[in-house]
C-alpha cells in the first residue's frame, strides 16, 4: 500500500490518542478516484480514538437539512469506525451532533455507504465532520459529500434521541432502589 502521512489540505488530524494511530492518505486503496483517508491504529492496544477531519462555515445551508455522506471500508474494527457531523453555533455551542454511536462499523467491510443527516438551525455558525476510528483496527473513507434533503428524510442527530429518552425529574437519589 502507498501512504502518505502529514498535512493533506484541509483536513486536520485529531483525536484522544494520537499516537495510537496513524492518519492519512492511500494512494492504492480507493472507491473512487485515485486516493482514500486511512485511520489505522498502530497496535492491537489502541485506546480512545482518532479522527481526520474539516470543518466549514454553516451559512449557505442555515434552515434546512444537510445529508453528509460517504464510503467507508474496514478491517479488523473491532471497536468501530464512524462517520460523525457537529453543528456548532458562533459561542461553539453544540446545536447538533451525530457520531453514528448506535450504527458503527465492525470487523471486516467492503466499500459501502453511510451517512449522518442534521437540521442546521439559523443560528448555526460552522460545520463540523469527519472520519472516526475508536479502538484497534484500520478504517478508509473516500468520496464525501453533502446534499441538502428534505424533511422526509429523518434525521440521526443523536441529541434529540437523548432528549427523547429524558426522564421528567430525577430518580432513586439515594440509591437504594
């Protein structure tokens, strides 16, 4: 496999543990084109997560519903891959959020399709997304995209899922129940 690691223009390497893995650009392996993103972790012990990603301003696409995408091939995930997508407003709050938690990618895959669909508010300010890789294993990623969708498509924001699941008040304070 041809890699190259370092700077690749506008993407930023990041994560919880960056030097459990190694970020970066393969040049044999694609879905599309002549390249892909790789995450690979640099032993069967890696911990926490890393992530390669972008982020752009939100105010072409306030008001409506943005569908990112992209093709994700993995191996050995053992803990899984992701795609995820953050709208923040101009405070750096966090409007919404989708880091496909309930739907990673596990073991062994060929190339296939995901995506992550948010609302972006109107006081939405920049959008972040990226590739994901959490625990042991090797992720690529190739061919993003983003299309606005309407609103039959649901969205996978995970913060209204947490809302949903709320309690009213609180419970067993005292943990004896």
């Amino acid at each position: 496999m041809e890699e190259q690691t370092g700077y690749q223009q506008g993407w930023i390497e990041s994560g919880s543990h960056p030097d459990d893995y190694t970020i970066g650009i393969d040049k044999e392996t694609a879905h599309q084109g002549r390249a892909s993103a790789y995450i690979k972790s640099n032993g069967s012990e890696a911990y926490g997560f890393a992530t390669y990603m972008q982020m752009f301003r939100a105010h072409t696409h306030r008001g409506k519903r943005l569908r990112m995408s992209a093709f994700l091939k993995t191996e050995e995930a053992k803990t899984g891959a992701t795609l995820w997508m953050r709208v923040d407003d101009k405070q750096g709050e966090v409007l919404q959020f989708d880091n496909m938690e309930t739907r990673k990618v596990r073991g062994a895959t060929e190339w296939n399709t995901y995506s992550v669909v948010l609302d972006i508010p109107e006081e939405s300010e920049c959008i972040v997304f990226g590739v994901m890789l959490q625990g042991p294993g090797h992720v690529w990623a190739d061919s993003f995209r983003f299309d606005e969708v309407d609103d039959k498509v649901p969205t996978t924001n995970i913060l209204e899922t947490m809302m949903d699941n709320l309690l009213d008040e609180p419970i067993n304070l005292s943990f004896d129940e």
